[in-house]
C-alpha cells in the first residue's frame, strides 16, 4: 500500500509539473501570476496562515510551518483550482475571456513525534501562457503585426518541519525549491494590404529563463488558551532568507523562416544579437505577520500583513526591476456544532476572507494591484470525527486586478477549487497486540 501511494505521488507530481496553466496577459512580465500557497484551506481564508493554527489535527500549514502544534495525523491532500479570468481594455473597446483548470497541490505531512511534525508538498508557484498580436494599420492599408508569446511554469517542491518548545511556543522551518523554465518571445512582421507578407523574414527577440532557486523560511508562532474560556490568542510571523538562485537568461534577436504552417520549427536563421546572464534575486526577501484570535473548535478570526522585496528578471535584453508588494489580508472560520450529529451542516467547517495586495507591477505610473473576497466549506466525511477530521474541501475567490487607466486591462476573476484531505493515524505501532 505504502509503495502504491509513493508511486502514485510521484505521478500525480509529474502531471503537475507538466499541465498548462492559463493567466493574465500581466505574466508577460517577469516570473508570471504568481499561484503558490493557495491552498484551499488558506485561499478560502483571504489567504491568512501566519496566525493560524488548525484546532484540529488533520491539518498541516506550510505557510508557517511553526504552526502545526495540534497536528496528529498523517494527512494526504490533493486540489485543483479552475481559474475564470474576464478582460475588458478601452484599447478598442476589446474583451476576453480565459479558463483554465490544472492540479495545484499534493502534499503529505505526519508527526515525527508528539513534538516534532514534517510536511512534504508540490505544487506550481507561477505560470505564463499568453498570445497577444497588435496590429498598426497604416494609410495605404498595409500593416505591421508584433506579437507577443510566452510560455512556461515554474514549480516549487517543499519540505517543512515544525518543532513545539513548549505549551505557548512553536518554530519552524521550510525548505523551498523553485524549478522550471519561462519563455518570452516577440516577433515582428510586414504586410501590405492585401494581407500578404512583404518581409522574407521574421524579426524574432526571444527570452528563455531557466531557473532553479534554493531558499529558507523561518517561522514562529505563540498561542495563549484560556481554559476557563476556551478563547485563544495567537501571533505568528514568518521570514524567507537565504536565497540562492541559479537563473541563467540567454536572449536571442534573430532573423528567420518557418519550416512549417504550425510554425513550431525555424530554418535559416541568423543571430543578430545573443547574451547570456545570471541572476541572483530572483525570490528575494519576504516578511509576514499575523494576529488571531478565536474560541476553541468553535470560531477563530485573523489578521495579516505579508511583504516581498520587489525582484528583478531579464526580459528581451533588458533587466526589469519591480516593485515592493505589499498585501493585507483578514479571514477565519466558522464551526457550528461538531457534535450535533442530528443536523450534518452543523459540523461543517465555514470559512471566510478579503483582501488587498499592492502588486510588484507598475505601468505607465499605475500600481496592478489585486484585491477578492473568498469563502469555502471542509465537508466532513461520514467516519470523520473532531479528531479525525476528513473531508471535501471546497472554495471560491472572487476578485479584481488591474485598471482601465491608460489603455491597461482590467481584470475581473473567479476561481474555484476542489480538494480532499484524507487523515488517519498511520505509521504508528500499536503497544498492545
């Protein structure tokens, strides 16, 4: 059995790695829509994790792996996410829709022992899929085109372990490995009106990233219980430090022909223009806080302020620089009644959230800045209990992105996700036959 699943992990991260993922025409710069630690439980929440320890045990946080006192169990997850992204400019009055539906995590965590607790998952950190063609007619009716193409994912694959000092205090670590590749390409092209081309060949600026990143992040937590109340507070805080990056950018201007209509192999090709750099900053330094508070298995409410340091990337030649991101963010969750097995609703996990991200992108003095509103169920299975607490996950995001200032695009999204978290006592050896 145990061989089956490590099989069946190993498949399922493949697909994963190998699925294409739809996005905003915003990924054409840098590393892309940026997908990672939007996992339902979270994303459900407005994304609030640095604060939030699961009052039960079938839950492991990766975001602050110092967070996972109450895990117990060994946990297997698998979600998937389908995106739904609506684009409107005023740049002739163009809209667009885009869907998209990919696996976006597999993790499996279990307690090393009552103090010690270690997470393993996989999932994509960003995408890029674009095509975009503008075309500028000119008065005789023939017309330039320059077309933008991008393509590529960029994966992370984490190992986390969480260690409690004592009843109040917890730390942790995650290690991060990020992998892939991203491809930018811009080709220009001449025609005259009858639409038939006049240039013999095509004028090509081509990007390939090739990334493979290598840092930490540190997380601790404290948590207070008043047992005469069952109320709860709790702080926690995160940081990602020790960046090691290996990103090599080859950049290529070139002249050439298609051997074919697909247009997917190039002949008679000649370089005008090659460079090739490395980069070091590409995940650079990100900071979190959060406060929570709540009832034991009741009720619980956080708030939480995450910060990255704007990184810089290559793209057609040039070395691009972002800006900081900053996001605020407030969530929680709600449980009825678990033990009121005459109405099932009752034990059904509620969750909610909001919030507001300054994005790292900045065009023609605008911000492209984010911001939604979620909300999501966990479905307990029939067998499941409060300590054994299994089930369907379900969530929806529903938010905005972008401006319609200056011609930019605007972006109205809803994103829906389907996950299962199964959890029982595994690994353990009995004490008595």
């Amino acid at each position: 059995m145990k061989k089956i699943f490590a099989v069946s992990f190993i498949s399922v991260g493949y697909f994963l790695n190998a699925q294409s993922i739809s996005n905003s025409p915003y990924a054409t710069y840098g590393i892309g829509d940026v997908k990672y630690d939007n996992t339902i439980e979270t994303a459900s929440m407005g994304g609030i994790s640095t604060a939030f320890i699961s009052d039960f045990t079938s839950s492991f946080n990766f975001a602050n792996p110092a967070n996972n006192s109450n895990f117990e169990l060994t946990s297997i997850r698998l979600e998937a996410t389908n995106e739904n992204n609506y684009f409107k400019t005023n740049y002739n009055n163009t809209k667009s829709t885009k869907h998209s539906t990919y696996l976006s995590n597999i993790a499996l965590a279990f307690p090393l022992s009552p103090k010690v607790k270690m997470g393993l998952s996989y999932q994509p950190y960003s995408s890029k899929t674009y095509d975009i063609l503008n075309k500028d007619v000119q008065e005789d009716g023939s017309f330039y085109t320059n077309r933008f193409k991008g393509s590529g994912t960029l994966n992370t694959a984490q190992a986390a372990v969480s260690y409690k000092i004592d009843q109040n205090f917890a730390v942790g670590l995650r290690a991060n490995l990020y992998f892939g590749n991203l491809y930018d390409l811009n080709e220009l092209r001449y025609f005259d009106k009858n639409g038939v081309s006049n240039t013999e060949y095509i004028n090509g600026y081509e990007t390939k990233n090739s990334i493979k990143n290598f840092n930490f992040t540190l997380g601790g937590s404290y948590q207070s219980l008043n047992t005469r109340t069952d109320k709860k507070l709790t702080i926690g805080a995160t940081a990602t430090f020790g960046n090691t990056s290996n990103m090599t950018t080859d950049y290529v201007n070139s002249t050439y022909l298609y051997a074919d209509a697909a247009e997917s192999s190039k002949i008679l090709e000649t370089v005008i223009d090659k460079k090739s750099t490395n980069s070091k900053n590409l995940l650079p330094l990100q900071a979190s806080l959060g406060v929570g508070y709540g009832s034991e298995n009741h009720w619980f409410f956080s708030g939480q302020l995450d910060y990255k340091k704007g990184e810089d990337i290559s793209y057609f030649g040039k070395t691009f620089d972002f800006q900081d991101t900053y996001r605020i963010s407030a969530g929680g969750w709600y449980l009825p009644n678990y033990n009121n097995f005459r109405s099932y609703f009752s034990r059904v996990i509620y969750r909610y959230g909001a919030f507001y991200e300054r994005g790292n992108l900045k065009i023609d003095g605008n911000s492209i800045n984010k911001f939604g509103v979620s909300a999501g169920v966990m479905l307990p299975f029939k067998t499941s209990s409060i300590t054994r607490m299994s089930g369907l996950e379900l969530g929806i995001e529903v938010g905005k992105r972008g401006t319609l200032k200056n011609n930019l695009i605007n972006q109205n999204y809803v994103n829906l996700r389907v996950g299962f978290n199964f959890a029982d006592r595994w690994f353990r050896k009995n004490l008595y036959n």
